[in-house]
C-alpha cells in the first residue's frame, strides 16, 4: 500500500507546509483556517475510531465534542473570573492552562462515552444509530437551558488558555499545538489500529460471532473502542473552543455530529488518515463552495450524495485503492 | 472408559408449541468422533446453541470439561476450550488467512485489550496461528485476503481457528457443506487426523462422511435421540432406516 | 446596487461633505443569509447597503459573509475579516449568542463593532467596550416597554410566556422590571418549540387578563395561529420581533389587533423614515422591517462618522460615532454611557392595509429610554 | 390544577402524539420493508407543508392545498427513491445515513431558493376554525379535534391496509423474506417505490395539517424527524404498531412533562427557578423515557427480539 503511505505523507506536509508559508506571506487567516481543519480532523479521527475500525455509526458525537468544549469553558470560565468552580466538598478551582484542560476534557468525553455507550450498545445497526442521536439531543437541549455557564449564548474566553513557553494568541504558535496534538493521536491511533486490540476490535465489526467463538466478548471491545472514541473527540472539542475562544450548544447540536461523520467518510471510513484528509478536504469545500453562491449547502449536498453513491471509500479509495490495508 | 468431555444431560428446549429438543442426552468422549445426524427441521441447530452456547435450555444440563457450563456465555465456553465452526462461515473476510488464524490464538490466549504493539510482531501468537494453518494444510495461503479464498479453503479456515484455541472438543456444524468430492475428501483427512487431539462432535449431512469418519452415531429425529452407537449398529437399526434413511434413499 | 431614486436624509449631508477624506473605511458584515433565520440578515445586510449607496460614497467597502446562524462559523469569518481583509469595522450580526462570541475578541483587537441588532445584556453591562456600538437597542428594551405597557394598560393579571434560554429569560425579567404587579403564570418553553396547545391550555385556566410572550422566530408564528384558534381571546402584547412586516404575512389574520413594542415602525413621523420607507421600497419591492431600519441607521452612523473623523484616528472616530450625529428613522436619537441607545419605544397594533398586514403606532411606551445596566458598565 | 386542565393537556399530547404517528409510520414503513434509515424523512414532511402553503395562496382553497401536500410529497419520494434512494438499499446504514444527510442540506436550500427565506403562510379554512365544547365543558379547538380524527383514522386505514390488502399483504412478505417476494413474482422495485411514495405521502400531509397551526418555513422537518426516531425506538423499528403507541406515548409525556413538571418543582422551589428547572427537564422528559424503555427492551416495545 504504497500509495496510501504516500498520500498520508502529502498530506501532512499540506498541512504543515500551507500555515508555514501563510505567516511568512502575512496570511494569518489561512492558518487559523488551516487550524481549523487540524482540529476537525482530530474529531474525525475519534469518530473514526467507532465508526471505522468498530463499526459503530454514531450519529452523536456531537455530544463528546460538545463536552471538551464545555470542559474548556468552564474551566477557563472559573479561571478568568476568579471564581472557585466547586467549594464544597473539596475546592475545584478553573485554570487557564491547556494541558490541564485537554486532560479534564479527555476524561470527560472518555466518561460520558462509557455511560452512553454502555446503554446504547445493548442494541445495534439503526437503534444504535438513532440512540445515539437523541442522546446527543438530550446533550443539547440540556446546555441550551442550564443558564448557569450561558445556555445558548454560550461562553466567551476572552484570552486564549496557555501553553508553557508558547504564546497561544499567535495564530503560527497555536497552530503547532493543535499540528503536534494531531501528530500525536494519529501515532496513537495507528498504533493501535495494528495492535491486538486493533485486530479483535475489527474481527467484531466484520463478524461478532467469530469473537465469541474465538471467547471474546464483542461488547466490551465496542464500549472500549466508543470510550477511547469519546476521549479522543473529547480532546478534539476543548481545542475547538479554544480556537474559537468560544463554546455554546451549537457544538452538541445534531449537525455537528452529521459534519464530523461528513469528514470521515470523505476522507475514507477506517483508514488512520481517513478523517485527516476528510476534514481538510471539506473545509476546502467550505470555503471556496461558500464564496460561489448562497446556496452553497446544495452543492455540498450534491457532492457528498455523489461521493456516497459513486466514489466509496472517500478520497482514499479513490487513490489509494478500495481494500483497506491491515499489517 | 474415561470420563466424557462434553456430557449432555436431559436438555429440552421448546419454541411455542414446538419440541425443538426433547429430554436429549449426548455425550463425547477423548478421541472419538460422534456424529449427530437428522433429518432436516430435527433439531440439530437448536441442540449446538444450547451445547455451544447462545441459546439457554428450559431443562437440563451441559457438562464440559468437568463442570456446568449452561449458564455460561458462548465467550465463556469457548474460553474453557470448546471450539465451534460454523455451518455458514463466520470469518472476518477482510483479513489475510494468518490473521483470521491470529485472532483463534489471541482470543485464546487472552492480552487482547493491549494497544500498542504490533501484533503481527507477536511471535508467539503468529507461530500458533501458522502451526494451524499447517495442520489444515492453508500454510501457503497465509498471506491470502480470506474473500479471495475458496468455499473449500475457507472451510479449512474455520477449523485452523478452532485448532488454535487448543481446544478440549470441537463442535463441528456441517464442515462438509457446499464442497465437492475432492474438497470433502480433503477435509475427511484433516478431521481423521484430528480426533487425537481432541474428540469431535459431527453435526454432517453427507453421509459418506459420517460413515467414514464417526465412531459413534447418534440419530436426531424431531427432536429426540431416536438411537446411538456405532456405525454398524445405526446401519441396522430398523427405526432409524425407517425414519430417516429410508428417506434419503 | 444601482439607486432608482435619490433623496434626503444623511445621504445629502454625506454629498455636501465632499471626498475630502483619503482614507475610507472597509467593512465586515457577518450576518445570517443562509438557512432558518436568513430572512432577518438580509434585510439588515440590504438597510445598511441601501445607506451606504445613498451616501454616494466610494470609499466605503462592505465585505459580506453568511454566518450560517452558527456561532463558530461566525468567529472564523470574524477572524478571516481581521486578519485576511483587514477590516476597520465588523457588524451585522443578528442573534445574541453569535454576537457574545464574536465581538468580545473583535474589539479586544481594537476593532469597531456596531451592532445592527444583537444586544446581550452581558455586553450593556459589566462587559461593556469603548469601541461596541449598539446601533439597535439593548436586548431588554422591547420588554420593558411591553412590561410598561401592560401596567399603563391597566392589566391585572398578565400570563407571560418566553422560551428556556438566555434571551428568554432576559425578556421576562426586562417585563418584569416595568410591570409589578400579579402574574397569571409565568411560563418557559422549549427553544424551538412548535406546539403550544399545552401552554394555551395553562392561559386559559390560569384566570389571566392579558399575555405576554416572547417567541421569535416561527416559534411566535406557531403561537399565535394556534392561540388565535384557541378560543382564548384574551389582549395580547410582546415585543416587535414576531410582528415584524417579514414574518408577519405568515401569521396573517391571527395576530391582527396585537399591541407590540418595537423603537421603529414605518409610520414614525419623520423625513428620514418617510424617505427611508419609500427608497426600500422602491429598491427591493417589499416594505422595510425593523432590521432593516436597524441596518440602514447603523450604515448612516458610520457614514455620520466618517465626515467628522479619519478611521485611523480611532479616538477620533469612537468620539464621532458616540456624538451619533445623523439623522435616524426613528427621529431622536442618542447614545448612553454605555454605547447603547437612548430612545422612545413605541406601541404598535397589528393592522391591514389593503392585502398586507402591517403595524401603525398607537401610543408611546417608554420615552427616552436607556438601559438597566448603564451603571455596571465602567469604561 | 383541575383534573379538567389535565383532560385538556391529555388531548393535546394525543393530538401530537396522532400527528408523529404519521410521520413516524413512513419512516418504520420503509425500514421495515427496505431497510433503509431515510434522514430525509423530515424534509418530505416540509415539502408537503409548502406545497400545501403553495397552492393555498394560488387557490385559496384548503382541502386543495391538502391534496397538494399529498401529492407533492409522493412526487419528491418517487424522484428521489427512483435516483438516490434506490441505490442505497444493499448499502449499509452509514451509506444511507450519509446520503440522505446529503439529501437534507439539497431540500433544505432548494426549498429556500424557490420559496425564499421567510416562513409562508398557511391557515386552516374556516369551517375548522374556532372552539368545540366537548363533554365535562372542555372547550376545545375544532381543528386539533379534527386532526386527532384524522389521524386516528389514517391510522385504522394504514393498519387495515397492512392486514387486509394485496398490496399490505406484499408488504408484510417484504418485511419478511425480500427474496420470497421476488420468487412470488412480485416487481419488488414497483413494491419500493410504492412504499416509499406511501411513507413520503403520509410525511407530507401531516406537514400540512400541522402547518396550518405552525409555522411553514425552512428546517421545519429536523426536529420532528429526530421525534419521529425516537418514537420508532421506543415502538420498536419496523413495527406500525409500535410506531403508534410510541408516538402516543412520546406525545403525552412531552406534553404533560411541560405542563406538569414546573408545577412539580414549584411544590419546593420559589416559582421563576421551578419553571426553569422544570421546563428544561421537561425538554429532555422524552429522551429519558426512551433511555428507559430501552434499558428494559433493547429492540423497544414491539420490536423483534
């Protein structure tokens, strides 16, 4: 699989090559765009991690995206206003600092996903599907209402959180945060995608009675496949909000969760680089569809109707070919 | 005579107001080959879910490899050693024949939630899988995408991942189904050779088989075991050439 | 955009001014043209376009985005015009959680934000910024002027109904706030909500003598045709958002005879509306709403701005935009300390002229208002 | 609170409740026949309330601009099952769930295109305006009293439809055995299309007769499409019959959840804080009874075990 290796080498160089080229040229907007694009494509790759390897369509990650953001919220939220987040029983504090919050905003996507997933995945095919989705709803209505951190207008930071030794308010130094993130969980996932949890993992998508027949119980590799998912979109959503210096329930709203499936079938389901090429592939679209017409969405529509129907496998099997490499 | 390794005990499984297994006794024993033959509709499939797991009995007992084993899942049963093929095959068909193999071995010896490494630099577990292989004579296939393999080979396929399991008993739901002559041939050597290392229990249609391969035959019939013993006692027992290959003749 | 017909108002001034100055002023709308909500970007985006070409003015460049009503797609585009095209000046923004994320990091970036509609109270007040204008009112006003009302009114026992999320509770407190007395009920529903049998049903029992409700959006659509079916015939008030002239054809008869509050109507008595009322006419084929009154006086404001001070004297500039020296629609109008309107909200009834349902003024609820949070903004 | 108040809000849950039902039946149908999971149900339902707003502008007749809705609906089903649709059925449920996505953002900007972006006008006639008084002296809008009706009796036509016709009677194999009903000579696309026209209809009309008392602008279908799955959950996917105690029961707990929940908390909470805490639970009250039901039966009340 030469070619796909290459291609995921192109891409990554795209994407570091563009923001690179941009500060020197005085473009700062193309790299927050292209951070953009970083930042969705780690939300791909955690859906894709369901999705893809597991099999698990999930129309409502939206809800673990939403999650990370908030996480980033209302630590920042605590932080920027002096005020303790919890006193009793113990003292929480907010905080500025990304590290901290991309830690909190893991764990939180990781445990709303192990609680969702293990109610939904006691069904499968469309009913996981459809709970998904009104979990994620639920999500939703319930941030629009709660007034306590803004309800739907949401949260402004004014300042964006900290990095040690970095000054995140400059687009080019944000940006090689979000890329080293992405680097990261692309290592991650492809690790551990060969892994042996990897191999068992796919045997349960293609066939879950070969697992039990094997003495493996497919449900417990699906719940830890959809937590390690959540975690990982969760990561996504604190990066997001910080990118934006903003969150609001938009971020949990049902398209989200449609546009987060969007890059990873463009890119191509269940390849490591799959959401990477999907997102940025759709940004692209985004942007230069946006500047044709108002109508834009018909023509996003027509294209994504077209790549389902006449180009599966997205961009990747378009050129790298349909099978989907394993070792 | 030892101890049976798989001893079932007076299973009875009703569907509304259907008798799909009927008080059934069965049992295997080391280095045997017990076929269960029927007529279509007789049962069998109900009796290897119950037996395999997946399918709870209303009454009775499975004993396996010393202890109950009915109220534990097919996960469980499979993880004490009873190793089960399919009668439509059940294999992960995007992966390479060694990688279907892998997984019997890793399922078996466990480490599964483990998600650095690369398994396929596991020695241990790819050395498992290709001594599989090759006692089902699949070796030069090991790097074949599992879709592109034969109905034949994908049958050998099943049993090289119930080898892997370094199973107890096996548990074999029509092996011969849909090959030919020389396919069937094949797989009645590999099975032949088998028995040693552990009994088999023969759920086959083809007739020629069963004749060649079981030590033991036991005749399900709507149901119900109508007789039991060895191949030459079935050939002649009146009730069952009445019953069931009188039909077939 | 081509002019059919060339009249009075802030535009001559701007003639007279001359192109004496030679640096102009580029502007970035965000607003919302696409989806639900696009029918309130659009009349904003063409009131402010409609001044901007009165002006005759070249020197104004307008740089026009669709928001897609989504917050984060909104701070991008804030982004892209800051950052790509350099932008002097940021507006057009409609709902209020777009704004709160938007402008707080505009203006930190030194940028002018005039607002054509949004005002979250959380901007009026304790976040309050010398260089955010609310061209529009502060989000509470139209309440307070219907709370007015409903005590000027001489209401008893008021059911006031809003949906469950920021703006919404903002609405009944500002209610509140100018009426005191009893309440039927107080209720919230759900945002984006459809049916409201069972609301009605809870007015009805509860012994009111008037509603009030804020519903924008179809929500308010979907209210008061089910309302009017109801039986219920109790007065009704709320602000002027869902009787406004684009969504009032879609309620047609059902909202005729309502009292609502609004600080612009078509038929305020000045030479800036009158002539503002007939040129949109006349350029787009429909009768102008309150957007797009917002969006043409934000346009005349900027404009009023630029003869008296050059953008990049930003001290200048905010200090000419605070003076608001140009002729508004709706006739006096000044800035208060916080940079949010001093002005007259007005009562009007839902009324039929000819086919089209329309409003005419029948009383002035609240003069020269200004804001609850004047005093919590420090700048 | 009156036990008569509480009568009245029962109707109103089962005016919703009857109305989802029509929407949640094409949605199950087309599952249960096809399995297809079709996100663009909700858009049908839109285009059939502006097809109705359409004509009743034009004509200014109701029952005209119904006929409309219905037909209209079953066009856009015909057109898109006979070009997208079709080539989804052997596909799997990702494939479907993303090109009918993709079908949702074309409805949605080609409806604005041809209607712009303000919502359009639609009204019931005349002769179902105004209030009825029913047993107990409820006063009760004549036209919700109507919908339930119609919708009750839609639904006793479609479950008669299913039980008793020809056609009903292919459905039902279909659901069963795709390839049986191939062996018994039946044109299994024609089948499709018709279930699929049938759904769409069904979708379309109650677009229209809820477009009456609602508002008929862009996006109305999502949330109603997102109700309409969680009623075929609860009921259990495929199943017309759940389907219709699901929409019953999802339009009775979201109608008294509203009404009964802020009184609830008012019991220990000053009342502008229980209103708020009330409502926002009451807005999350159906996605809790559907993590409920599924808790006790993963394939939902009637579905298939």
């Amino acid at each position: 699989m030469k070619r796909e290796t290459l291609l995921n080498a192109a891409i990554l160089l795209l994407l570091l090559a563009l923001p690179l080229w941009a500060s020197v040229a005085d473009e700062p907007f193309l790299i927050t765009l292209t951070t953009r694009a970083v930042i969705l494509a780690i939300a791909g790759i955690g859906l894709n991690f369901a999705l893809g390897f597991g099999g698990l369509v999930s129309l409502g990650h939206a809800a673990f995206f939403g999650l990370g953001g908030y996480a980033m919220g209302i630590l920042a939220f605590h932080a920027q206003n002096y005020t303790p987040m919890m006193e009793w029983p113990l003292l929480i504090e907010g905080t500025k600092s990304m590290p901290v919050i991309w830690l909190v905003a893991i764990v939180t996507g990781a445990l709303a996903a192990l609680v969702i997933g293990a109610l939904s995945l006691r069904t499968a095919g469309v009913y996981f599907i459809m709970i998904t989705l009104a979990f994620g709803q639920m999500f939703y209505y319930f941030a629009i209402s709660w007034p306590a951190y803004g309800g739907e207008d949401g949260l402004s930071i004014y300042v964006r959180n900290s990095f040690p030794g970095l000054n995140t308010m400059d687009p080019i130094q944000f940006f090689a945060v979000c890329y080293a993130v992405l680097l990261i969980v692309l290592f991650g996932t492809w690790r551990a995608a060969r892994s042996p949890f990897g191999l068992m993992l796919g045997a349960a998508r293609q066939n879950p009675d070969r697992v039990q027949a094997v003495g493996q119980v497919p449900y417990r590799l699906y719940l830890t496949a959809f937590t390690i998912s959540g975690a990982i979109t969760g990561l996504a959503g604190a990066l997001f909000a910080d990118l934006n210096r903003f969150v609001s329930p938009s971020m949990l709203s049902w398209q989200t969760s449609g546009e987060i499936m969007v890059f990873v079938i463009l890119g191509g389901v269940g390849r490591v680089f799959g959401p990477v090429a999907g997102a940025a592939l759709f940004i692209l679209l985004e942007h230069t569809l946006g500047g044709l017409s108002e109508f834009w969405h018909i023509y996003l529509g027509a294209i994504l109707l077209g790549v389902v129907l006449f180009a599966k496998g997205g961009l990747y099997g378009l050129i790298a070919g349909r099978e989907v490499a394993h070792d | 005579m030892t101890d049976p390794v798989l001893d079932v005990r007076g299973i009875s499984k009703s569907f509304g107001g259907l008798k799909a297994s009927d008080a059934i006794d069965l049992d295997l024993r080391p280095g045997e080959i017990h076929a269960l033959i029927g007529p279509n509709g007789a049962g069998k499939s109900t009796l290897i879910a119950q037996i395999a797991g997946g399918l709870a009995p209303d009454s009775g007992a499975v004993h396996f490899a010393g202890r109950d084993v009915t109220a534990l899942s097919t996960a469980a049963r499979a993880r004490l050693g009873l190793a089960r093929t399919f009668q439509i095959s059940m294999l992960a068909m995007e992966y390479t024949v060694l990688q279907n193999a892998m997984l019997g071995a890793l399922g078996h010896r466990g480490g599964v939630f483990r998600f650095v490494r690369s398994v396929m630099r596991d020695h241990d577990l790819v050395a498992r899988a290709e001594a599989a292989l090759e006692q089902v004579g699949l070796q030069d296939f090991r790097a074949f995408r599992t879709a592109e393999l034969s109905h034949g080979q994908r049958r050998q396929l099943e049993v090289a991942v119930a080898l892997t399991l370094d199973p107890k008993a096996f548990v074999m739901d029509e092996p011969m189904a849909g090959l030919g002559a020389e396919g069937s041939q094949q797989l009645v050597g590999v099975l032949d050779r088998l028995r040693q290392q552990a009994p088999i229990l023969l759920v086959e249609h083809d007739m020629d088989a069963v004749f060649a391969l079981a030590d033991r035959i036991s005749v399900l019939v709507y149901g119900r075991i109508i007789a039991s013993g060895t191949v030459e006692d079935i050939r002649n027992d009146p009730e069952v050439r009445r019953a069931y290959l009188g039909e077939e003749a | 955009m081509k002019l059919k017909s060339f009249i009075l108002g802030a535009s001559l001034a701007a003639l007279a001014a001359g192109s004496g100055w030679a640096e102009g002023v580029k502007v970035g709308m965000i607003t919302t043209l696409s989806g639900g909500g696009a029918g309130l970007g659009i009349d904003a985006r063409d009131g402010f376009m409609l001044a901007v070409g009165q002006s005759g003015r070249d020197d104004i460049e307008v740089v026009i985005e669709d928001d897609q009503r989504k917050p984060d797609v909104a701070v991008q585009l804030a982004d892209k015009m800051i950052q790509s095209d350099k932008v002097d000046v940021l507006t057009g923004i409609i709902w209020s959680n777009l704004a709160m994320a938007v402008v707080p990091g505009a203006v930190a970036q030194g940028k002018f934000y005039l607002s054509v509609n949004a005002a979250p109270s959380a901007l009026a007040g304790k976040g309050c910024n010398p260089n955010y204008f609310s061209v529009a009112y502060q989000n509470d006003n139209l309440h307070e002027a219907a709370g007015a009302y409903l005590t000027s009114a001489g209401y008893k026992k008021p059911f006031i109904l809003a949906p469950n999320y920021p703006a919404g509770k903002d609405s009944l407190t500002g209610v509140k706030r100018f009426y005191t007395g009893e309440l039927a009920g107080e209720v919230y529903t759900k945002l984006g909500q459809t049916d409201y049998a069972a609301e009605i049903a809870q007015i009805r029992a509860s012994g009111a003598d008037s509603v009030f409700f804020f519903l924008p959006g179809g929500m308010g659509i979907s209210f008061m045709k089910q309302y009017a079916d109801s039986g219920v015939d109790l007065p009704v008030v709320g602000p002027a958002f869902s009787f406004d002239q684009g969504i009032l054809q879609a309620v047609g008869e059902a909202a005729m005879g309502v009292k609502n509050t609004s600080q612009w109507s078509k038929d305020i008595d000045n030479a800036a509306n009158k002539a503002f009322v007939e040129s949109f006419l006349a350029e787009y084929g429909r009768l102008p709403s309150l957007y797009a009154a917002q969006g043409f006086d934000t346009a005349n404001l900027m404009i009023s701005a630029m003869e008296k001070a050059d953008i990049s004297d930003a001290d200048a500039f905010r200090a000419a935009l605070k003076a608001a020296d140009f002729a508004s629609v709706r006739g006096d109008f000044t800035f208060a300390s916080n940079n949010h309107p001093i002005q007259d909200i007005y009562v009007r009834e839902v009324i039929k002229e000819g086919d089209v349902y329309t409003n005419k003024i029948v009383g002035v609820a609240l003069e020269d208002r200004s804001n609850a949070y004047v005093d919590e903004c420090k700048m | 609170m009156s036990s008569l108040l509480l009568i009245e809000q029962a109707l109103n849950g089962l005016q919703f409740g009857v109305m989802l039902f029509l929407i949640a039946a094409g949605l199950t149908l087309i599952f249960g026949v096809m399995g297809l999971i079709n996100l663009a149900h909700g858009s049908l339902y839109m285009v059939g309330a502006f097809a109705a707003a359409g004509v009743s502008a034009l004509t200014g007749s109701f029952l005209l601009a119904l006929v409309a809705s219905l037909a209209a609906a079953a066009m856009a089903g015909v057109v898109i099952e006979m070009t997208v649709i079709r080539r989804l059925y052997d596909r799997d449920h990702l494939d479907q769930v993303l090109a009918t996505f993709a079908l949702i953002l074309i409805f949605s900007e080609g409806t604005r295109y041809l209607f712009g972006s303000f919502p359009l006008f639609l009204d019931k006639p005349e002769w179902l305006s105004g209030t009825v008084t029913l047993p107990l002296g409820i006063e009760y809008s004549l036209y919700r009293l109507t919908l339930i009706g119609v919708g009750l009796a839609l639904a006793a036509g479609l479950f008669w439809m299913i039980a008793r016709t020809r056609v009903g009677i292919r459905i039902r194999a279909g659901e069963n055995d795709r390839e049986m009903i191939g062996a018994l000579g039946v044109n299994i696309s024609r089948l499709y299309t018709l279930v699929f026209a049938l759904g769409a209809a069904l979708a379309g009309f109650a677009g229209a007769l809820v477009g009456a008392i609602q508002s008929v602008q862009i996006g109305m279908g999502e949330p109603v499409l997102i109700l309409a799955f969680v009623v075929i959950v609860i009921g259990g996917i495929g199943s017309i019959k759940g389907a219709f105690i699901g929409a019953i029961l999802v339009g009775l707990t979201d109608t008294l959840g509203r009404f009964l929940l802020p009184q609830l908390f008012a019991l220990f909470m000053n009342p502008s804080e229980a209103t708020s805490v009330g409502s926002s639970l009451a807005s999350m009250s159906i996605y809790l009874l559907m993590a409920g039901v599924l808790l006790f039966r993963p394939k939902g009340l009637f579905g298939e075990a």
